[in-house]
C-alpha cells in the first residue's frame, strides 16, 4: 500500500492537490493508495478528485508499504514511522532545511536507509538536491494543469 500524508491546511494548497491527483491516479492504474490526514474525517471536498483518505490515528504500516512525505517535515522524517520504507515528495527544494540546525549531526532522511526514493517537480528541485546530497538520484515527475482553467491570454 502507498501512504501519502496530506496538511488539513484550513485552505488547500497546489501541493494538496497534486498529493490527491497522485493517489487517484495510482489507484486508477491498479496500485493501492491513501491519503493519510491528521484528523479524522477531514477531506478537501472542493477538489475533483476524491481519492481513498484516512486518519493518521488509523494508520497501521507494514514493512512492504511506502509512506509519502512532504519535505517540509525536515528532521522529523527520520522519526516518523521508523523501519517503513519513506518516499520524500519535494515540491518546494527550498524548504528542504527548514526545522534543521546548523551543526545538525543527525543524517539527513535523504540518505537514511528508511528512504526508497525522492521525487521533484521540477529540474532546479533536482539540482538542488543533488548538490546538498551528492550521490542522491531524485526522479522527477511532471506536474500538469488544465490548459482550460490556466492559461496565457496574448
């Protein structure tokens, strides 16, 4: 199963929505997958998409599941499910550090055995932290909008 952890932000973020544009589309493609809020029966309703969710406090990980995390939990990603494989979600490169020490001496979750892999949005995203983490290959995925709605007026 994958996990992906949402904010109950007040307001949706753009991250909010492509974490549940991510778990339909896997789930459309024939992978398990849910979205994990802090609290129970929260849900952005305004969103077309209506994947699987589900509370933080009902969250019951096994060895085989991946748990998606936004990178803006900075050091507490080593902490939270330890033993369980971790896929970092960066959207935003730059919050990366955020939470961190200066002579932080714990190993950056990037390169903590618990995490499988690293996904970015965007080629300065993977620039980014392939030079704060040589030897990190971090896959980029396409974040796509609907031409429709977003578009440039000439």
């Amino acid at each position: 199963m994958i996990y992906y952890f949402c904010y109950d932000n007040a307001k949706p973020t753009g991250g909010n929505k492509i974490t549940y544009r991510h778990v339909e589309l896997l789930n459309q493609l024939g992978f398990s997958a849910c979205i994990v809020h802090q609290k129970r029966d929260f849900r952005y309703d305004q969103f077309s998409h209506h994947p699987p969710v589900m509370a933080m406090e009902d969250l019951r990980l096994s060895a085989s599941d991946f748990f998606v995390l936004p990178e803006d939990l900075g050091p507490a990603l080593n902490r939270i499910a330890p033993g369980i494989n971790k896929i970092i979600f960066n959207q935003n490169a730059y919050s990366t550090f955020r939470g961190y020490q200066l002579f932080d001496s714990n190993r950056p979750p990037y390169l903590h055995a618990d995490t499988a892999a690293t996904l970015v949005v965007s080629e300065d995203n993977k620039r980014y932290l392939e030079t704060a983490f040589p030897g990190l290959s971090p896959v980029r995925i396409r974040i796509s909008f609907r031409q429709d709605v977003f578009y440039c007026e000439d």
